[in-house]
C-alpha cells in the first residue's frame, strides 16, 4: 500500500470513528433531552445512513 493510500485509509478509519462517536453523543442527547418529532428523529437517522454509506463508497474505490 502506498504512503498516500494508507493516509487516506487513515483518514477514512478516524473519519468513521468520529461519526461513531457523534452518533453516540446524539443518541445520549436524546434519551437524556425532551423526545425528538418524528421527523427529527428520521433526519438524524437518515442522515447517519447517508454517512455511512458515504464511507462504505470511500472504501469501495480504494479496493478498486
């Protein structure tokens, strides 16, 4: 693997436990503040998904 694809794998893995710990931070929010609408709790999800797959698709084109 080269220096600059192991950055960017690098990047990707701190990337993806940032985004881990963020959904974790707002599911503690959540229990702990008043109940989310039901739209907001679809925005957060869908926009968890939205995340993910956007790393899943990262690390689709490296394997490429």
């Amino acid at each position: 693997m080269s220096n600059s694809q192991y950055n960017e794998q690098n990047e990707q893995d701190e990337l993806q436990k940032y985004l881990e710990e963020k959904a974790k931070q707002e599911q503690e929010k959540e229990q702990e503040a008043e109940p989310l609408s039901a739209y907001d709790a679809c925005v957060l999800k869908e926009s968890a998904r939205i995340h993910e797959l956007i790393a899943e698709a990262k690390k689709g084109l490296e394997d490429e």
